[in-house]
C-alpha cells in the first residue's frame, strides 16, 4: 500500500508532468483481483494502478508472487514497485521500467534502509 506521502508525491509529479484532470485515489474501490492502490483517474475514468511491496523485497519475488502478481494479471495499465525500482505492465506484459540506487543517499544519512 502506497501511503499518504507517497500518493500526494505521485500526484504532484503528474501534475508537474502537465497531466491535467489526474488525480490520484489512496482509497480505490475493490475489484476483482484485490483492492490495489492507489489509482490514477483522469477525467474521472481509472487509467492505472499503482501496486507496491516493502522495500526490502526484490521486486522479481514480489512480482511473481501474493497481491502484486494477481494485480500484474488482473488490471490492465499497473505500476508495480518497491520504491526504488518501478515496472510499467499493460495487461500482464512488462512495457517499462526504471530503476535508480538509493544506497548512495541512505549511507549519506547514515540508514542502512535493508538495502
């Protein structure tokens, strides 16, 4: 589960992006294979999810397997992340992803972070 912090962030990044009439849902409706969130609306129609797992947990683990492999198959437009790395699937297929090393800010504050 994305939390407060992390929704607004993702909503102030596609407002930054010059996505107008998004909005971003931390409390989504269920469906059929969970209750993923958040959801990404634009102009009041659902346009993706955003489905995330611990970051301590590989993402190839968390994607094969319990919710974040249900949501991967079940939802059409997903975005499936640990935080440090994000994978783009449209219906099951991986479209995308990116990935940046966040050791180099975490050993600057002094946090292992479980990373």
């Amino acid at each position: 589960m994305l939390n407060h912090d992390a929704a607004t962030a993702l909503q102030q990044l596609l407002k930054g992006m010059g996505v107008r009439g998004s909005r971003v849902l931390n409390e989504p409706r269920q469906v059929a294979c969970g209750a993923p969130d958040p959801v990404v609306e634009h102009d009041g129609v659902a346009i993706g999810h955003v489905a995330s797992t611990d970051i301590t947990i590989p993402l190839d683990q968390a994607a094969a397997t319990g919710p974040l492999a249900r949501y991967r198959h079940g939802l059409v437009n997903v975005i499936l992340t640990n935080h440090p790395e994000f994978r783009w699937h449209r219906e099951g297929q991986q479209r995308g992803k990116c990935a940046w090393d966040i050791r180099i800010a975490m050993a600057a504050s002094g946090s292992s972070g479980g990373v």
